[in-house]
C-alpha cells in the first residue's frame, strides 16, 4: 500500500507534458501541447495535453485524464503500478510493501505476466554476474562483443544456465506460478502420461536480451545461444502471449526514446547488439526490430516521437533487398526516410565497435542517402545497360513514390527521379497517374466484393436528438472546474409582484464567486443533476470550492477515482478541439470565454430552468387528461403560473416564445 504523502508527492511533482513527452512528440500549440494519437493511427494531430490544467485529451479515441490515467491507458498500469513509474522517474522515495504469496496470487493474468517477466529478467542478471557458469561463459560472451559492465547492466542483460529447469525451478520455490511461466513462455510444459507434466526452460544455456516496453516493463526476451548446436535456432524470442506481441515492439525504444525526440530522428537497425554497441559508443536514439520484417504498427511507434528514420544496413545485397519492402512501408506512414550502408563486411555493431563517435557520426552524415538516391543507385547497378530491366527500375521506384502521402513530397521525388534516372518527368507523372488509378480501382472493387459479402439493409436515416439536460449539466460542471473560484458580478432575477398584480423578474447585481452563484441558484430550485457521474463530480467540486482558497484542478483531479477522471479531463479539454483548427491562420479570431463569464453562468442556469419547466408543463398536462373537477382546475392554473414563468425567463435570454 502506498502511502497518501507519497501519492500527493507524485502528483505536485509530475508534469504531464514531461511524461507523455516520453512516448508522444509534442509540438508547442498556444499555451497547450499537440502530436499524434499513441491511441490511433492519424497523420493529423488529435492529441492535446495542457500543462495549465494537467490533463490530456485525444479527440480521435475519446480518451483523456491526468498523468496517472494516460499511463494506465497507454501502459496498461494499474494505479499503483502508475504512481511507482512516475515517483521512479522523478526520484521520489516510495514505500512498498513486499508482496506476499495470496497476493502474488490475487494479482490479475497481465499482471501476474508482467510481474514473472521481470522477475526472470533479475533472475538472468544475477545468474550472469554472481554464477560461475554465468562469468564464464554469458559474461565473457558479452566482454568479447565490446561491451562494458556499465552497458551490460543498463541493458539488463543477462545468463539463463544450461540446464534443463534451473530458472523454472527456482521461479517456483520463489512462489510464481507456472501458468503464468508458460503462458510467458519461459518454460515449456509437456504433458506426460498419467497425467504428470515435465517443465523446461526455453532459454536453456543462452545470454539473455530483455524486450522492454516504452516505459520499461519487460515484455519478453531474446535469446542467443552460444554453443554450436546446428539443431537449436542460434537466436530465440519468446513466443507472443497478452504483453508480448512483436509485430508492435522495437528493441531498445525505452533507452532511446528521449534521444530520438531530441534529435528528431531514429536510427533503425537489425539486431540486439547492434543497438547495444551504438548506444555505448554514444548514439543514443537507436532500436531495433528485433528480427522480424519491418510492421506499421513499429513504424507508428517511431512516428510518435519523430518523423524522420534513418535505416543502416551492413552490405549484404540480399539484406539491402528486403530493406526495400520496409522503405515502402515507412513512405506509407507519411515520414521521411533515409538509408544508409555500411563498407562491405561491416555492420552497424563492428562499425560502432571499430571507430570513435566522432567518425560514426560523420560517416552516418555523409552517407545516409534519400530513399530515391538509395534505390535508384542500388537498383540501376542490377539494371546496367538492359532497358527492360531499367524500365523495372523506374517503375519501381515510381511504385514507391505513389505510397507517399503528401502531394509536394511526391512531386519534389518525382522531379528527383527524372534526374537521376534521365527521364522526363511527364513520362513519370502518367506512370504515378495510372498506378493512383489502378489502386482507386482495386479498391473499388474491394469495397463492392465486401457489399456483396454482406446484406447491406437499408434503415430510415436516425437523427439522434441532443439530450439538452446532459449538455446543461455538463456545462456547469465545465464552468465550475474551469471558473468556480471566481469572484464575478451577477445581475441576478427577483421574481416580484407589480402594482397590477403580475408577477415579474426585476435585476439585482450582487457580487459572489461563480460555485457560490451556481449552488444557490439550484438549491433555490431544488434542482439536483439527473446524471449520476456529474452529480458526483458536482458535490465533490462545491466542497473542494468552499474548503479552499486556491483551488486547483490538477489537485481535484488526484483526488478523484480514476473512473471518472476521463470525464473531468473530456469537459474541461473539449475547447482545445477547436484550438487544433488553427483558426487564426485563417484570419478567424474566436471570442475569448472569459470576457462573459457572469454572462455564461446566467444563461446556463436559466436555460436549465426553461427545460425543466418545459418538462413540468408537459407532465401537469398529462395530469389535465386523467383529472376532472376542480382537481383539473388546479393544476391548469399551475400550468398558466408555469408558462408565465417561462416566459419571463426566455424574455430575460432574449428568446421569442411561439
């Protein structure tokens, strides 16, 4: 259990602009930040994170909250597995309990994954640094490779022994369940006969390279064997399970995600210890894709922190060949993309290994070529003198340019591809024209295949009706959160009796702070909010309000149950929509709110009322059908009082009632 001081520590200390920095790249947008959904796949930012009010809001998905609940959603933390990143990252002392065995057993499946991954990452390092197997064989390993103790340890890298079952063993004397060890894959369970079941490590006698998410949990591990076993796989990744999916993971990205946002631009390679070497001779903002051929969700994962990727290959033609597929794939996703190759029988490893910073980074410089440079010199040396062959070329390279996104960005390649491959450009923009048509075609034809497939009935076109009274309730508590400690001047509306008789609503300004005017005005009503969330957010706001001289959001925010700070974080953030607009570019300059205030808060009241009464006017009216007498006589006179009122109250919001 985590303490109170602890959590509130937390929370006065986080900047939410920081955290999610850490995963998102955020641009400066007036006063608030903005970058692409980490929720969504989008080329248009929809993200915005404020660091006035500590919140963040992602128009695309609908998710939004403060830094816990961004945390919680992206990570997949729980509370307190949130609250424990954020006090790690900002060195706040944290007390915690050591978890007993009911609770390691009460812990959910994910939880209890992520809980046996990270211990088998501790259990491999220390194998590695306090075992005699683990020095001689995993850490000789990794001295010979160049790396030093402090890059070992950054890294987490570590030794399972071999044996068949000395890491499952130990891992269930220590109380971790092996349903949990299999379904990580960390042991391989068969079943015996009679029933009995034989249990072994899958990383039987190989050095161990822990897969970290963004945020640092261990996700799974890859494994290099080190004897020369011709059946086994020399490297071995664990299998996908719930938190493990590769097609979604880049090695490294949790060392070099602030470097990458930094230099805007990421370095892509192949291996572990490729990124593992350039990190150590200091090219921070590397990762890898582990192995496996480059997915657009990997590419997305990049396109959160920078739009520039930089691909390094060692010399291998047929590696250089299936770079290309990844090329493509990386133009698709809108980022701009250079290759670079390194001197035959190098790769980025021995070459970081072999040379000083200052000459890896020189090198990387002068030769990092523009994809079209990178595959009309790669692909024009196999054409040679054969026109067919350099026909294919430009057609492929065409085929490359037609997946970019921007329309400037194709016509700039397109001018560039003509010069390099001596070709006029017409010829160039007909062939991008035919394959865009071809493509439109493709998927018109895919799209009438799917109607096809499917029975498409045709309903009545459903208008939705706005339910007013949940947009009035959520505009208090809009105007409570963002202006409830204000001191505002109110013309407020006694209903009096003229010399005629009639009843009217005479002005009368009175000075009170904005929750103060709101509160009594309902309670003056005996108005209370139909809907269950905002009559829980409202209580709680009027007592903060009227317990504190300075009231803060982000405070209130820390305070609530995490359920239903989404909500709070979609109210108070549903005008930085209209901030993503950039209207001022288009010479439209939208009225600041805080210039009417009082005026707002009025309105809002009234026009609540002027729906309530609609509501009461229609149910009296049901009551003249059922009541006859003088039972009918009265509620018809309450019907004309309630009319007359209505009236006043629309008259006072300059409204003409029919």
């Amino acid at each position: 259990m985590i303490s109170k001081t602890t959590i509130d520590q937390v929370y006065e200390t986080a900047r939410v602009e920081e955290v999610i920095g850490d995963f998102v790249q955020l641009k400066k947008s007036g006063s608030n930040f903005k970058g692409l959904s980490p929720f969504s796949d989008e080329r248009t930012p929809s993200f915005m994170v404020s660091p006035v009010k500590q919140i963040w809001k992602d128009f695309s998905s609908g998710k939004g909250g403060n830094v816990v609940a961004f945390l919680m959603e992206h990570e997949h933390f729980s509370y307190p597995e949130a609250i424990k990143y954020l006090a790690k990252k900002y060195n706040i002392e944290i007390e915690e309990t050591e978890q007993t065995d009911e609770q390691k057993e009460q812990a959910n499946e994910r939880e209890s994954m992520y809980l046996v991954s990270e211990y088998a990452q501790k259990y491999f390092q220390k194998t590695l640094w306090d075992s005699e197997q683990g020095k001689a064989i995993g850490l000789t390993y990794f001295k010979e490779r160049g790396f030093t103790d402090e890059t070992i340890k950054k890294f987490g890298l570590g030794y399972n022994p071999n044996e068949w079952d000395a890491f499952t063993e130990t891992a269930l004397e220590n109380s971790y369940q092996l349903e949990y060890l299999s379904k990580t894959g960390l042991t391989i369970v068969k079943e015996q006969e009679q029933g009995e079941k034989r249990k072994f490590d899958r990383f039987k006698g190989r050095v161990m390279f822990p897969i970290h998410s963004m945020s640092g949990r261990v996700l799974g591990f890859g494994g290099r064997i080190l004897t020369n076993d011709k059946k086994a796989a020399k490297y071995l990744n664990s299998p996908e399970s719930d938190i493990y999916h590769k097609s979604k993971v880049l090695y490294g990205i949790y060392y070099a995600k602030q470097a990458i946002a930094k230099e805007d631009n990421c370095y892509l390679v192949e291996g572990y210890t490729d990124v593992i070497q350039m990190y150590q001779r200091g090219i921070e903002n590397v990762v890898a894709s582990s192995g496996t051929a480059l997915t657009p969700e990997q590419i997305r994962l990049i396109n959160r922190l920078t739009n520039n990727i930089t691909v390094l290959f060692d010399g291998d033609a047929a590696g250089l060949r299936a770079s290309l597929r990844g090329i493509d794939l990386i133009l698709e996703q809108g980022m701009n993309v250079k290759v670079c190759t390194f001197p035959e029988g190098d790769d980025p490893d021995s070459f970081a290994k072999n040379n000083a910073y200052e000459d890896v980074i020189l090198y990387l410089e002068e030769n990092a070529k523009d994809f079209i440079q990178f595959k009309t010199s790669l692909l024009a040396e196999e054409a040679a003198n054969d026109p067919i062959k350099r026909a294919d070329t430009v057609r492929d390279i065409v085929n490359s340019i037609a997946k970019i996104p921007d329309r400037i960005k194709k016509e700039i390649y397109i001018q560039e591809c003509a010069k390099i491959m001596q070709i006029s450009e017409e010829v160039l923009y007909n062939t991008l024209a035919q394959i865009d048509k071809k493509e439109v075609y493709e998927a018109n034809k895919k799209q009438k295949q799917e109607q096809k497939a499917f029975e498409v009935v045709k309903n009545e076109e459903v208008i939705e009706k706005v339910d007013v009274q949940f947009e009035l309730e959520r505009k208090i508590i809009e105007l409570l959160l963002l202006y409830g400690d204000q001191k505002e001047s109110f013309e407020d509306l006694v209903l009096k009796e003229n010399e005629e008789g009639d009843l009217v609503l005479e002005p009368e300004v009175i000075e009170v702070k904005v929750y103060e005017k709101v509160y009594l005005d309902l309670q003056e009503d005996e108005i209370e909010l139909s809907n269950d969330t905002f009559k829980i957010i409202y209580y709680q706001l009027i007592e903060k309000l009227n317990a504190s001289e300075d009231f803060s959001v982000s405070v209130f925010l820390s305070e609530l149950d995490q359920s239903i700070v989404q909500e709070v974080s979609s109210i108070l953030m549903e005008e930085e929509r209209y901030v993503l607009h950039d209207w001022e570019r288009k010479d439209i300059y939208p009225k600041d709110k805080k210039v009417g205030i009082a005026q707002l808060v009025g309105e809002t009241i009234l026009t609540l009322r002027c729906h309530l009464i609609k509501h009461r006017i229609a149910n009296l009216q049901k009551d003249t059908e059922e009541n006859r007498g003088e039972e009918h006589k009265a509620v018809v006179e309450e019907i004309m009082n309630y009319l007359q009122l209505n009236k006043l109250l629309n008259a006072k919001l300059n409204r003409v009632l029919s």
